[in-house]
C-alpha cells in the first residue's frame, strides 16, 4: 500500500467552498476511503488551513466589486434592469452559499479526523527536536515549514521501518520539493533530506509530476 503524507496546501483545497475544492485532493481522500493508499496529515495543518480559507476567500469583495460595475453599467445604459436584477440575485444567492460554508469551515475538517484512511497525527518530541536539528540544514525555510518537514521526515522514517515500501509527500509548495523550481535538478540538502528518511516527493495530487531522472529511494 501507498502511503502519502500531505499538508496544508492539500487541506486547503480539500477545505474550500464547493466551487473552489479541487477535485483531485477529493480524489486522494476517495482513494483512502477506498483503502487504495493510506494518508497523513499534521494536525497543525487543520488550523492553518481554516485561518488560510478564511483569509484568502472573501465572498463579499467579490461581489461587491460586480455590484459596482452593475451601479456603473445602470447608469451608462450598458446593462437592462432585468439583467441586472438577475446579476444581483446570483450575487446574493452566491454571498449565502460561500459564508455558510465558511462557518462550518472547522466542523468541514474535524471530520478528516474520522474519515477511513486518514491518520491525523500531532507533532511529538522526536518531531520537534528534529525541527530544531533542520535549523542548522541551511534549508531556508520558513518556521511552520520546517516543522513540517521535520513531522515528514520522522513519521516516514517510522513507517519505512515498520516494512512500508511506498513513502510519499504530495506537496505544492515548491519550497519543499527536493528539486530546483527552474533548473528540476536535485536540490540538497533536502534531496538527501527526503532520501535518508525514504519518502519519494511529488509537485501534486495526482502523483504524477515530477522531475525526470530521479530515482525511487531504496533504503
């Protein structure tokens, strides 16, 4: 079986209002469900990604940035009253649907602690003093990265010893990819990073891009 670690990116668009989740995170978590592959996620992600949804989707600007031109095209005889009443009413309808799926946004993802083949695990000691030992890695990343990576690497290395045979990291966020955004060569240290741990890393949620030319690590 295959098992895949994800993070916020993926809680996020697993999160989203309806229109905006992606359909291939939904995929991922169809396929835990399934019992094809075997998932795992940060607890810290759940509340980073409720505090991102929140932040990065405002139903309200939106549509108020459409009402403003419909104020304009009414006034330059650019827009019918019939058409515009129709506009403001999918505007509304719209409004409603997004902010009620944003009030249930942490009641959304506390269900991903139930659903079958999703593990959600909380960062312990091992994970911790690991974030603190990366420091010192010149990795460049940013506080919550690293701690993220930090809970990867260890909890892929338990399961790599326990007999797991396909470890891998679904990640968006280029700063953790162990290959080069331009020149898609192996970046160190985190190539040796993801290596010694054995997780193989994929750029999506398909688990199918990738850089060629890197191999599958064996230990």
């Amino acid at each position: 079986m295959k098992h895949v670690f994800v993070e916020t990116n993926w809680v996020f668009e697993y999160g989203a209002p309806a229109h905006l989740r992606s359909s291939v995170a939904l995929g991922l978590a169809e396929k835990a469900a399934a019992g094809d592959l075997r998932m795992y996620i940060p607890s810290v992600c759940l509340t980073e990604a409720s505090e991102a949804i929140r932040r990065r989707i405002n139903p309200g600007s939106a549509a108020d940035s459409v009402r403003k031109f419909l104020a304009w095209a009414g006034r330059a005889d650019e827009l019918n009253a019939e058409d515009s009443t129709t506009i403001r009413r999918i505007l509304d309808k719209y409004e409603a649907s997004v902010q009620g799926e944003l009030d249930r946004i942490e009641e959304r993802l506390a269900l991903l602690r139930s659903r079958p083949g999703i593990e959600i695990f909380s960062l312990d000691d091992e994970m911790l003093g690991r974030a603190v030992e990366l420091s010192v890695e010149n990795l460049y990343l940013e506080p919550f990265d690293q701690a993220i990576l930090a809970a990867v690497l260890v909890r892929a290395r338990a399961l790599r010893n326990s007999g797991a045979d396909a470890v891998c990291f679904c990640e968006l966020d280029h700063h953790l990819w162990p290959w080069d955004r331009q020149t898609r060569q192996p970046k160190q240290p985190l190539a040796r990073l993801y290596d010694a741990a054995g997780v193989w890393v994929y750029g999506d949620f398909a688990m199918q891009s990738l850089p060629q030319g890197l191999d599958f690590p064996e230990n």
